[in-house]
C-alpha cells in the first residue's frame, strides 16, 4: 500500500563537538519539514542515517524508531577468470510492462518497503556497458531464474541490490553477479541489503555458498534508518516494524568504495 514518505538523509559528522550540535539542529529542521510536507495527515518520515554509531539503537530520540542497518557484501573477482558457462544478463523494462520477468521480479519483492520516485527516463544500454536496472538470467524455457538490481557503478566497483533466486538456482545468481561486474570494467562488486531479508540470507550470508571470486567480505554499511508513523494504524505500524527495505541508490553514502582523509 502507497504511504507517503519524506525521507532526510543525514550523515553524521565524525568531530564530537561539532556533532552534537549538528544532529539536533538537524532533527529539529526534519522535524519541521516532516510536519509542512505530510500537512497533518497519515504517512512517515524517515531518516537515513550515515557514518553510524556501533550501538545504533540510540538513534532512537523521540518518535524515531530503528527500521533497519543495511549490510553489504564485498567480492573481488578474479581477472584471470576463462572459461566456464557464458551467461546473458537481461535487463528487464520495468516501467515498460512488456518484459515477462516482471512478474517473477513483482512476486520476489513482495513484502519489501519500496521507495517510489517519479519515473526517469533512462538512456537506452549500451553493448558493453552495464546499465542502472534490473538484470535476470532466464532458464531454457524463458522463466527468469534469478536476479538482481544495478544501483550504479563506482570507479572502484560495481553496486548492487535486490539480489534473489528461485530455489536450487543459487549458483547462476554467482554466475549473473560475475557476469555483471566483469562487463562493468570493475575489480569489485557490492551488494547491499537489509539483513532481515532471508532470500539475501540464503545467497550472501554467512552460511551461503561463496560467490566467484578471489576475494569476500560481509559486513555492516554503517547506514541506518529509523522512522516516525504519522497517523498509521497499529497494523500498518507493526508492518513498518517488520518489513525488510530494499535499498536504493539514495541511502549510498558519498564516500562509499572511496578512501576518505580525515
């Protein structure tokens, strides 16, 4: 169900002093925006939190709740990679409607908090390149299989979200991953979830089977959000509660995959 959302993303500034007086300022301004944007009706306001602390449970201040810390997954591929099963990577037209793997992307997103903004047009892919999008591999008899969504490409690596697969199909979603990074022209990818999600779970958790590559690293993105219900009922609360977010591009922090000088 649509609710609206206005979403602050606030990155935390490392110096105490300066901190301490920036975040309350901060939280004030949301505050006030929060209150102008919804009018007095229903809806949230989130805030994504960057740089966050080790104990992120005291971003809770006020109405704000903690909705979630993202995690990622880091993998080098290997250069030297020849050989093996050739993969094609499909990059669906979501907005479009004529690709038959929306259905299959639709049915594997259900139950997320999805953020809608209004729909950009995209240019067109370019052999050779890799698009922002949503990209499956399909099986012999045309049913998308597994999948995953290009939020966008760092010098230093690919970034990626929304991973899934239809069960038994974990090895072609490495294969797609690979595929994706490789025709991107990076060393690394990076897939970015909320740990709550258990078909990410299934394909980059701890007991996951590792993905190619030379190189793997799982941990915390030190990105958090928390939220404030305006107006919601107590079952649409408990839902903004429980429900995994699928990250998109705007909660990435500037500075990810860089090396930041302090």
């Amino acid at each position: 169900e649509p609710i609206k959302t206005i979403v602050t993303v606030f990155y935390r500034a490392r110096d105490y002093l300066n901190s301490e007086f920036w975040e309350d300022q901060v939280k004030r301004l949301s505050d006030i925006l929060a209150e102008e944007f919804l009018g007095g009706g229903r809806g949230i306001q989130l805030m994504v939190h960057h740089n966050t602390p080790a104990w992120a449970l005291g971003l809770e201040i006020g109405d704000h709740r903690l909705l979630a810390e993202f995690e990622t997954l880091d993998v080098v591929g290997n250069p030297l990679r020849f050989g093996g099963q050739a993969v094609e990577p499909e990059l669906l037209d979501v907005h479009g409607g004529g690709s038959s793997g929306s259905g299959a992307l639709v049915g594997h997103r259900h139950g997320f908090h999805r953020l809608r903004s209004p729909v950009v047009s995209k240019r067109a892919a370019v052999p050779g390149e890799v698009s922002q999008g949503e990209y499956v591999l399909r099986n012999a008899g045309g049913e998308a299989v597994c999948g995953v969504e290009v939020l966008g490409v760092l010098p230093s690596r690919l970034v990626c979200g929304a991973a899934w697969s239809a069960e038994g199909r974990e090895p072609e979603f490495g294969r797609l991953v690979d595929e994706l990074r490789r025709r991107a022209g990076r060393p690394m990818v990076s897939l970015l979830a909320d740990p709550r999600d258990g078909g990410w779970r299934r394909l980059c958790g701890p007991t996951a089977a590792p993905l190619p590559g030379l190189w793997r690293s799982r941990k915390r993105m030190g990105v958090a959000v928390t939220g404030a219900p305006v107006g919601l009922s107590p079952e649409l609360q408990a839902r903004l509660a429980k429900a995994p977010f699928l990250v998109p591009w705007e909660f990435v922090p500037f500075h990810f995959g860089r090396l930041v000088l302090i």
